[in-house]
C-alpha cells in the first residue's frame, strides 16, 4: 500500500512537470508554427530573409520552461530516419553556457551532430563545417537558449562580432536554416543601432505581470495550480492587496510565480491542510529570499517600498571609510 509520504512525492513530480498553460504560452506556439512554416516555404524556393526568431524576457518570465514544452510537442522536430537510413535531425536546442565562447558552441553542435569538431581548428573553418554538417543532418531549425552569455564584455565590437557570426547562420548556400535565439534583455543589444539584424528577425517578447493589470491572470494560476493539488484557494488570497503583494514578491515573472505557487501549496499539503492560505507564501518567500521576517514581501505593512532584490541588504558588509593620517603640525 502506498502510505501518505509517497502520494505527496508522486504529487509533487506530477505538478512540477506539468505545463500551466498561459496566454504567453499558447502565442508562442503560434509564434513556432509561422516560423517553422516559414522555414517550409524557404525550402520550397519562397519565403523572406526573416529568419531569426528572437525571444526575449527577464529572468523568471518562463521563456525557457515554456520553449522546451513547445518545441517538445512538434513531432516535424523529431529525429528520424530517411529513405536512406541516415539520421535527419530537423531541430537542434542547445543552452549556451555561460563560459562558452563562439568557438566553443560550434564545437558543441558538431559534436551533437555527430561531427568532429577540435580545437586545434580556427573559428572560421569550425563555422564552415559546422554549416555544412547542419545541412547534411537536415536540421532547418537552431535553438539557443541564453544566447546573450555569447555576447562577451557586452562592447560594440563583441557585439557586432555575434551579429556577424549569427548572420553566417542565415547564408548557408541551398539551406534556410532558420535561427531561434532566446534569453534576457542583454539580448536586445543585437536587434538595436544597425539594422542588419532587425531586419532579419522576428521578436516575440516575454513580459512580466504588473498589478493590479493582471490580476485576473495573477488568480487563474493560482486556481490552477492549487485544483491540481487537490487545495482549495483561501478568500484572502484573492483580494488586490495579497495579489499585489504576490506580483511583487515574484518581480512579475509567470515562471516565478508558477514555481511560488506550487511551494506553498506543497507546504499546505504537507500540513494537511484543505487550502493554500497567505501563511504558506510568507513561508515559501521567507525560504527563498532569507528576509527579515520584518521585510517578508507577503506580510510587511510597508511592502509596497521593499524590492525582493535587496532581502539580504543587511547582510552586505558595510564599507569602512580608510582612517586618514594626521599630518604632524610644522613649527
């Protein structure tokens, strides 16, 4: 018989992977499926030269979660094998590592496809082989997520680097391949000044939630999520004042909220309690930022001045001012 225990864990990795729909989930599928139909019309000798799709949001907005859900459900994007038993990889995802340079991401994709790809080569020869392995391996769409982490020191002439370097993706002779780039804000300094890029690309934007404006979105995440744990959502947690406090704790990013709401209804079951209450979320956000419970965003009075950014203000060693040596009077 299975005790309590390991209903709560089977619980718990059910929600944790499963997908909360959003508007912003449902308008990038769409988003996906005009790219990917664009990417068939290239093949067929039409389409445009806009083939880069970029995504771009703060931190904590869902885009990453939210890409590998939709990219998952294309079954066009899946491997397989032609007429000629050789493995076609239509869509390559790939997270840019923070340390990676433009050498070392060539080098990780041709090792993902198979190739050899060594650092004993210089950078131009691995872009070249790299292109034709992407074209070989019949991969029409390349995903990377984090992209700005390519974007090195953040100078003009790193940037007009990278510009250049993903532009070389879009000018493979006989194949359109057709470029994803997802990540944070920094990522906007490629599609800003010259045009050479914007006029290549499509954007979509990840937004964060402002309150009292999205309230109502706010609420249906949080009955979402609370349904599919069996809870039902205190009154108070429906007022403006809570829903304001929630959008503030989280900086107004979906996938941050979604992560919250699901820490305190886990808390309320492990309790056994029937629904999630404001108590819950004082302790989930006392967990993760380590505030004062004096600055707790969810019960402060003053909580409209506090910024989640600064709970461990009061930790910050405080800078000592050096002593300065008194000159001995001259006679």
């Amino acid at each position: 018989m299975i005790n309590k225990v390991e209903e709560l864990r089977a619980l718990r990795v059910r929600e944790s992977s499963r997908i909360v729909s959003t508007p912003l989930t449902k308008h990038l599928r769409v988003r996906i499926e005009e790219f990917w139909e664009h990417a068939q019309d290239c093949l067929a000798g039409g389409g445009s030269r806009r083939r880069t799709l970029a995504i771009i949001g703060e931190s904590g907005t869902g885009k990453s979660t939210a890409l590998k859900h939709v990219l998952d459900s294309f079954d066009e994007f899946k491997p397989y094998r032609n007429e000629h038993n050789e493995t076609i990889i239509p869509m390559l995802s790939i997270e840019v590592e923070y340390t990676n340079t433009p050498k070392d991401l060539a080098i990780r994709i041709l090792r993902m496809l198979g190739a050899d790809g060594s650092y004993r080569s210089n950078e131009t020869v691995l872009y070249d082989e790299l292109k034709n392995q992407l074209r070989a391996s019949g991969t029409i769409l390349l995903h990377l997520d984090e992209a700005q982490h390519l974007k090195k020191g953040g100078s003009s002439h790193a940037v007009m680097g990278l510009k250049d370097r993903f532009k070389s993706f879009l000018v493979i002779e006989n194949w359109p391949l057709h470029l994803i780039l997802s990540g944070v804000e920094d990522l906007s300094d490629l599609f800003t000044g010259d045009q050479q890029m914007p006029n290549r690309s499509n954007v979509m934007r990840f937004d964060t939630l402002s309150a009292p404006a999205d309230n109502k979105r706010v609420q249906e995440i949080l009955a979402d999520i609370a349904a599919n744990c069996g809870l039902k959502v205190d009154k108070a947690l429906t007022t403006e004042d809570f829903l304001g406090r929630l959008v503030k704790a989280t900086g107004g990013g979906i996938g941050t909220l979604i992560e919250m709401a699901r820490a305190a209804c886990f808390k309320a079951l492990s309790k056994g309690h029937a629904a999630v209450t404001a108590k819950d979320f004082e302790f989930v956000y006392g967990r993760t930022s380590g505030s004062l419970p004096s600055e707790n965003i969810i019960t402060a009075k003053a909580w409209v001045d506090l910024d989640r950014s600064n709970a461990l203000i009061d930790l910050v060693p405080k800078q000592v001012e050096p002593k300065r040596s008194r000159k001995k009077a001259s006679k």
